[in-house]
C-alpha cells in the first residue's frame, strides 16, 4: 500500500477532491487519513515537526506500507526558485540537528533540489542565508517522515511545490500560492502515481495472503523435535520432505482460516483493512480453495509418514481450524498460536520416532514453543490495541493497555527461556548448544527495545529467537 502524506488539509484537498478519496475512521493521532478507490491513503499529518513524527509513525506501525510519498509546499532558499515551481528531493536533512542527509528516491520527470527541515518558520534574515548554505529548500515535516521510513525499511520519495522564499512576506506568499502550487502538485501525483505503482499480479496476492515466509516460524522448532524424536541423528531425506510438507500445509490451512473468519473484523481495523480478502482483491471462495489446499497437504504428508501419524492427524487440526476465534471470547486468545505451534515439534517427534508417549526433552521444547509465540503475539497484539478496544476484540493490551501487557509477555518470555534452559541442560549442557540459547535469550531481550517497531518484534525478531532455540536440541552432538 502506498501512502501520500500532506502537513495540511488544504495542501492535501486537490488530491483528496480529484481521486475521490473517503475519509475514514481511525484511532491513529493523525489530523486526517482518507483512502482513494484504489487503495492509496491519504493522510494530513498536521504542521510541525513533532506532529509529523508521531503521524507518520502511528502509519508506519498501523499499515503495510511499502511506500510513502510526502508531498507539500515548500520554501525557496534561492532567489533563483520561484512560487509554482515543484521539485522532487535528493537529499533531506536536520537543520535542527547534526545529522548525515537522507536519500529519498526521486519522482520521474522532475528537477531535483535539497531539503532541510527546521522546527520554527524561516522568514529571512541570517536564519535563511545559514539554510542556504546546505540547501535549496526549507519545510517543516520532511526530515521526520524520510527517517521514520528509513527506520522502518519503507521506500519514500518527496514533491515539494515552491510557495514562497522564506522571508518576511513568506506567510502572505503561502496564502495567494496554496492553491495553484496544490493543484500542481495533485497533477503530479495524479499522472505519476499509476506508472510508479503497480497491481500486485495473483501470485503476489496469495504469497500475500498466505505468508509463506512466516513458516520460518515454526518449521526450525519441528526440525528440532524431529531430531529429538530420531534420537539426535539425521531421520532421512523422505521423512524431511514429508515434514515440511505437513508443517507448510496445516501453516497454510491455519492462515487461510485465520484470514477468512477474521475478515470483517480486519475491514474495521486501519492496518488489516487492505488485507486481500477485506479489500476485495481475493475472493472468499479463494480464500477457502487455499485453506482448503493446505488441508489435502498436511493430510497426505501426515498418511505418507505413518498409520499413527494420521491416526493423531486431527489433534492438530483442532487448535488449527478453532485459535482465530478465540478472540472473540477471550483475552487469552494469545495461548491459542501458542498451542498451535507446540504441536508442532510433538508431531515431528512422534513422525520420526514412529511411537507414543512423548519424552522429557520434546514436552519441554514444545514448552519453550508456546510460551516463545503466545508472548511474541502479545506483543503483536499492541499494534491493534485501540482497533481492538473499538471492535469489541478481546485481548491482553486492549484489556489492560501497553504496560501490562508487555510485562505479561515478558513473564511468559521468562517461561519459555526457562523451558530452554531445562533442555539444554538435561542434554549435556554443550557448548555450541549452550551458544545458541545465550543468542535466543538476547534475542528476547531485544525485542522489548522501544525503538523497535511492533511488527519487525514479532517478524524476524520473534523468528531469530525461534530459530537459534531450535539450534540448542539440533547442536547437541551426543545420543540419548
């Protein structure tokens, strides 16, 4: 989804006007936040530095944003620019603080110029030929939304219409330019908004939907089991494959399942809105031939393994098919993923080891496995605190709000680090092995840095830490 991002409503009314874009409802500090009919937000962040900040942050965390455009007016630190002119800028910088200039990507078909941005209107005098020594022009927001991108791995690029030459007439200028510069500006976007962005083809809507990637979550901790299960030696190429098959399958269902109860739901809530099924962009009926696909997956790769295997094949389906609507009853809807992928390394374990019951050593990395993702999707969870509180969506922070629910989540994290530090000792407490629990603990401990935004916590931090606990069973050099 892209984003064109304006300081203020009349900057932004030829765009909104002549895109029909509707304004909608939501609980994000940003003065304004509209959407044209082919899903482009529009948003109106307010004046100012600080306000830009916190707008373009609140998007960030709040959408799936893969672009920003900011777009406005601007001053003329040069003589040699003039009211009318619009430029796009190849470099931003502080002119607050010293910080090392930003490279937004340029617009196609326009001259390039250099921005700085300062907290306080420049109207001439000293103040104005000191910003001119660094830069051509001169705005209140740009340098706050090109590091928020930046920060958050969002492409960005800025238009910037001259509407005065920042001096003493400058506030008189802005008010007999706002309008013709705007309309410029809409003309621009408008004309090169198409060519810059493009429909995502049927293949790119159902990796979209099905998040593929995010397997990564569960298949290292199922590799694990299966190696405890195969009493820490390799269990063969076949049963490998028919691992990853099951584990991708019921990932698949799981997902697919998730996305279609929870439709109308994530039609309410600003950063779910432009998901395929709630934007139109992939049928209900597509929706279930994928779960439905993932279903046939799991079950022919669980017959292929064993008669017991697709004997228990269904105690996973249960949490599989029923966690996406625990939170309609529940706070503790968080425990269902948790369960979820627990079953995950008991499965692997029982395929490779073809018999019942379960060992110490498996129970325990599946322990680690629930309290590692119930506590990482507490933290998700806080992206949709006030969505949640709206909608009647039962969770931890809609509950009890940021501060408790990331104790809770630490609590839990704390569990699933001691589970770790169980296995890894009853195993032989190795070195390499012990390596790889020091990094997953860290990892932990990352990823209640603040600065980290909410979604990168829980994708890939949460996955680095589940990877490097799947490595404390898999680098355990001896046998049971």
């Amino acid at each position: 989804m892209i984003a064109v991002v304006f300081a203020t409503q009349k900057e932004a009314a030829p765009f909104i006007e002549r895109t029909n874009a509707q304004r909608i409802n939501t609980h994000l500090p940003v003065k304004a936040i509209f959407k044209t009919p082919d899903q482009c937000l529009v948003a109106v962040t307010g004046m100012g530095r600080d306000q830009a900040a916190k707008s373009i942050r609140a998007m960030l965390n709040a959408f799936d944003l893969n672009r920003v455009v900011n777009a406005g007016l601007c001053g003329a630190l040069s003589d040699s620019l003039h009211p009318g002119d619009v430029y796009t800028v190849n470099t931003v910088q502080d002119g607050d603080a010293s910080a090392a200039p930003l490279a937004p990507l340029p617009w196609q078909g326009l001259s390039s110029k250099r921005l700085i941005t300062v907290a306080k209107p420049v109207h001439g005098g000293e103040r104005r030929a000191s910003l001119a020594t660094n830069a051509d022009l001169v705005d209140m927001e740009g340098w706050e939304i090109a590091q928020a991108c930046v920060q958050h791995g969002v492409r960005y690029t800025m238009i910037k219409g001259v509407s005065d030459h920042a001096c003493k007439n400058a506030s008189a200028d802005i008010m007999t330019h706002i309008q013709s510069v705007s309309q410029h500006i809409a003309d621009i976007l408008i004309a090169g908004l198409p060519a810059q962005q493009t429909k995502p083809g049927v293949f790119s809507r159902l990796h979209h939907f099905t998040r593929v990637e995010h397997t990564l979550f569960s298949l290292p901790l199922i590799f694990a089991g299966a190696w405890i299960g195969a009493e820490h030696t390799f269990f063969g190429w076949r049963t490998t494959a028919l691992i990853v098959l099951v584990g991708t399958g019921g990932r698949m269902m799981g997902m697919a399942l998730n996305r279609l109860f929870d439709r109308n739901l994530d039609a309410l809530n600003p950063r779910t809105a432009n998901r395929e099924l709630p934007s139109g962009r992939l049928s209900v009926l597509s929706g279930y031939a994928i779960a439905g696909t993932g279903l046939l997956m799991y079950l022919s790769g669980c017959a292929a393994l064993s008669r017991l295997c697709l004997h228990l094949s269904p105690v996973p389906l249960i949490p599989l098919i029923l966690y996406s609507l625990l939170k309609r009853f529940t706070r503790l809807c968080h425990f269902g993923i948790g369960i979820c992928l627990a079953m995950g390394p008991m499965g692997a374990y029982v395929a490779a080891a073809g018999v019942l019951p379960l060992d110490p050593e498996i129970l325990l990395l599946a322990t680690f496995t629930f309290f590692w993702i119930s506590g990482f999707d507490i933290i998700y969870a806080l992206q949709d605190m006030e969505s949640d509180k709206e909608t009647g969506v039962k969770s931890i922070p809609a509950a009890l709000g940021p501060t408790a629910s990331e104790i809770i989540a630490a609590f839990t994290h704390v569990g699933a680090c001691a589970a770790l530090g169980i296995l890894w000792h009853i195993q032989g407490h190795g070195i390499p092995s012990g390596a790889a629990l020091l990094i997953s603990m860290a990892t932990f401990i990352i990823s209640y840095t603040p600065a980290i935004p909410l979604a990168a916590r829980f994708f890939p931090i949460s996955a680095i830490a589940g990877i490097s606990a799947a490595l404390v069973p898999l680098l355990e050099g001896g046998t049971r």
